[in-house]
C-alpha cells in the first residue's frame, strides 16, 4: 500500500482526471465507501448522524455519503460551513431527505451535535494548510466539547481529520481525534509521524478510481502481511538446520547480559538454523542457563569487556556465518570502541591492510588476510561506537543494515533527536542515501529504507514496545531473516514487521503497558504463523 505526500496525491488526482476519471466519479466513490464503512460498524437504519459539511471535493464527499446513509435507514443532517451555492451533490442529497441546516449559531449545532450517534468530518481536505480560526475553529470547538461528554458521538473523518497536516503530522489546536480515518487512494505521509497519528483512529484506505498505474512511482509503502507473507524465507519440508542460515551475534557486556540473550533468541524464534553468541568469556556461564539452543564463541576481554584482539578469534570463524549481528549490549568501553572498528575496518592500520584482526605492533607478519564479512546487522552499541569514527560508512560491507533509535540516530548525524522525530521518513531517506546501506530508524511506525530511496513505514505504534530490550529483539529477528538468505531491505520488512505484529499479539494479552521485551519472544513464531494464514 503507497503512502503518498499532499503534492503527489494532488499530482495523481489531476493525471487521473486528464485520463477522463471525472472529479464527480471519484466523488461518488468516496461518499458511498465512506457510508459502507460506517454501516459496517454502526447499523444505519434509525442511527441520528450528523455530516459536518466544507466547502471543497471534501465537503462534496461528505454529501455523498450522507445521501447513502439517509438512503440506508439513518436520519442524516448536514451542516454546511462555508458552502456557498446548491450543486448537484446537494440536490441529490436533498432529493434524498437529508436535512441540509446552513451555517447558523452555536444553539443550533450544539442541539445537532447532542441528537447525533455518529459524526461525520467533512470540512476540509488535504489542500488545507492555514491556521484554523474564526467559524470553523467555533465549529471544531463544539464538536470537541460534544466529544468529552458521554456518551459521545463516533467521529469518522474523510480523507483526514481536519487541521491534520498531511505531509508533517503537526496538528492545529483545534483538531479532533477520529475514532475512523478513511484514506481516500493513498494513506497520507503524516498518518505515520507524530502528533498526527494520533489523530487517525482506526485507518482504512478505499480506492476511490485513482488509476493504480500512476502510484507506480511512489517510493514510500506501508507494510502489510500481504507483502511479508511474500517475503518471507520459504521452509522446505527436505531442511535441515544449514538449509535456514548460520548466524553471529556479537554482543553482551557485564551491564547488559540481556541484550545477547533477547537477540539470539529472536533469531532462533523467526526461524534461523543455528545461533552462535559470540561474547566475553566472563559471560558464558550467565548465558548458558538463559538460552539453550546456542553455541558459543568465547571472546578475549578485559574484566568482560571486548577487546580489539578478539577480532582474531573472529576472523578464524567468521566464514561459518551468513550474517553477523554487532552490538546488543556491547557498552562504550574505550577497547571496546577499538574492538568495533577494528571489525569493520575503520582503525588506520585495519584499513591500511584490508583485512579484520587486530595488528599488534611487532607482530604485522602474524596476521593473515581476513575474509570479507558477511551480511550485516549493526545495533545498539554498535552503532554507537561508529559515530566516533569518521566517514564510517565507507568501511561498511555493502550488505549492511543500519538499525538506530532516535537517540543513536542523533549521535550518527549530529542534530537533535527533535528534529529527527519531526521529520522521521526524511531523514531516514537522506541518511541511507548517505551512506548507501539500508536504514531502520526504530520507534512508532518504525521506517525502514534503502539507498536508492525505496521506504516502508511499519503501522504498528505500540506504547508497550517502549520497553528495554525490544530493540535487541527486533535487530536479532532481522539479523535472523538475513542469515536466512533475504537481502538487507527485505530481511529488514520482515524483522520489523514480524516483530511489530508480534507486539500487537502481547497487548492484546497484556494491554499497553507491563509487557517486556522477553514476552515477544514466543509470539514471534506465533505472528509469523499468522502472517502465512491470513495474507
């Protein structure tokens, strides 16, 4: 499903009308889907709705679907704002028996607003981009002051809820949360950036006769399990554990023994063949009792924290593994920082000699030639230590993705996580064309994109994700999907998805708060096995 911005919606609705799809067509679409979803969830006949009614194709919208509804059984009201002139989606509405009340004083719309079960917002659409003041801003007023008393009316808004900005998600001080958002062709750009989502309610996008073929250049979609159900690695009946990847993770330190743990187990629980946690010695014993069905590759420290000299140990093993997982829970130790660059061949003298392993002044004849690494996930810590090296990105394997939060994304480019959260999809853009390696900038509707600008934006939100070590969770669960044979952009669909469905699964088994990043581990099978069924 596309995601579009104000201006590519405006550019394919007047391509569409150049192809001969009249505005009056697709208005007729709009109303009656709108009216079909409503009736799906409230039974029309005898229902006391109320249509807020604008003065665009929005408002023209609205009449339609308060035509279709009052023909269902409803008792329907529009209340005009603004709408100057009888066109022919009044009269027919009119023709019909809605009741048409003009725009009349506060008495008049409180007593429509008390009468009304469902409310319908069709005052303004996407083309709106002004402060809201004067009438309307007393019209949405009421409607607010309706809305915080019980029992209160069930708000739909057409397109998108009035004073929502399409494209940023910033919202005016008189916007009315929707229980329902209906996306007419295209969810917009700032249904998925905050304040802005909260505002939609429940979304469902109808196609309302805009010719699909003119999306094709939209590069920004909105995962869905029929796309993931696609992706995902096939399972064949003849497997054996070597057929569904081998995978590194390299992670942990004294403070964060969890972090390993919840990564290699997501791994293992989206399917990946064998596990290797590859982490200090010190740790092993505290590992050992947690997770089962790993194997270990024990690593030199200094008092549990890696040291450059484990790239050696690693060099030797590193062509068993498909993929490699840098960073859960490493911390920022000084040797540790050494150790990540000298894996990724950032130090001066790895870079010099283009291989992986520690070189020990004195010792250059000793180290050999290390092989390329495989595909690559750097998370957490990880990616905290690259944003003290220069030009990192140069260094990468080209088969690399890059899995920041906002904190870790405002360390990697040096400007407030503020301006990050504002402009999420972006700057996730600009940064993965930057360093040419797929982006995962983490958090509610998580977007995932590559360098050559293709985006997908998670539709998962979930509060209870805002727990420790779900990230470590989701970077094992797309680790996993790579060491299984997908390409960095898809394996990180996947990951993000699985891992987004899987949380939904816990609230609704724990609510929205109290679950912890250990709950999603069992439920990542489960969504995965959902996601097969229900595509």
């Amino acid at each position: 499903m596309k995601v579009v911005s104000v201006a590519e919606m405006t550019r394919m609705d007047e391509e569409a009308q150049k192809q001969g799809v009249s505005v009056p067509y697709m208005m007729e679409n709009a109303g009656r889907l709108v009216a079909q979803e409503i009736e799906k969830r409230h039974s029309a006949p005898g229902k006391s709705i109320l249509v807020l009614v604008g003065p665009g194709n929005n408002g023209g919208d609205g009449l339609v679907a308060a035509r279709y509804l009052q023909q269902a059984g409803a008792k329907v009201a529009a209340y005009l704002w603004n709408r100057k002139g009888e066109d022919k989606v009044s009269r027919e509405a009119k023709e019909q028996g809605v009741t048409f009340v003009a725009n009349k004083d506060d008495a008049t719309l409180q007593k429509l607003l008390a009468e009304a079960e469902i409310v319908i917002d069709a005052l303004l659409g996407t083309g709106a981009n002004r402060p809201i003041e004067g009438r309307l801003g007393e019209i949405l007023g009421l409607l607010k002051e309706r809305r915080n008393r019980q029992p209160k009316p069930f708000l739909a808004s057409i397109d998108l809820p009035t004073g929502l900005n399409g494209d940023t998600g910033a919202l005016d001080p008189a916007t009315v949360p929707a229980d329902l958002t209906v996306a007419l062709t295209a969810p917009k750009r700032g249904f998925f950036l905050f304040p802005g989502s909260e505002s939609i309610g429940e979304l469902l996008t109808v196609n309302i006769g805009v010719p699909e073929e003119l999306m094709t250049e939209i590069k920004i979609v909105l995962a869905t399990k029929e796309m993931v159900q696609a992706l995902l690695p096939p399972r064949p009946r003849s497997a054996n554990k070597g057929t569904f990847g081998k995978l590194l993770v390299v992670a942990g330190s004294p403070n964060y023994t969890g972090a390993p743990y919840l990564a290699a187990a997501a791994a293992t629980r989206v399917g990946t063949g064998l596990v290797t946690l590859g982490v200090a010695a010190s740790l092993h014993h505290v590992l050992a009792t947690k997770i089962h069905e790993a194997t270990f590759l024990l690593l030199p420290h200094d008092l549990g924290a890696l040291i450059p000299e484990a790239t050696q140990l690693i060099s030797k093993r590193i062509t068993d593994y498909q993929a490699l997982l840098l960073g859960p829970g490493l911390g920022t130790e000084e040797k540790t920082v050494q150790f990540v660059h000298t894996m990724l061949g950032l130090e001066k003298e790895a870079r010099r000699q283009k291989e992986i392993g520690f070189v020990v002044k004195g010792q250059e004849q000793e180290v050999k030639a290390a092989p390329t690494l495989p595909p690559l996930v750097i998370d957490a810590d990880g990616l905290n230590a690259l944003a003290k090296a220069q030009d990192w990105w140069k260094s990468l394997p080209a088969a690399t993705i890059l899995t920041p939060h906002p904190g870790e994304m405002s360390r990697l480019l040096g400007m407030s996580t503020d301006e990050i959260q504002a402009r999420r999809i972006d700057i996730a853009q600009e940064a993965a064309q930057k360093w040419g390696r797929v982006v995962v900038l983490k958090g509610a509707h998580t977007v995932i994109t590559s360098s050559s600008g293709e985006t997908t934006v998670s539709p998962f939100a979930n509060p209870g994700l805002a727990s420790a070590g779900t990230g470590d969770v989701l970077s094992g669960a797309i680790a996993g999907f790579l060491a299984q044979g997908l390409e960095p952009y898809p394996a990180a669909i996947c990951g993000v998805y699985v891992h987004g469905f899987a949380g939904e699964m816990a609230k609704r088994g724990f609510g929205d708060a109290g679950m912890v990043a250990s709950d999603l581990l069992p439920l990542l099978p489960q969504a995965i096995k959902s996601i097969k069924q229900d595509a």
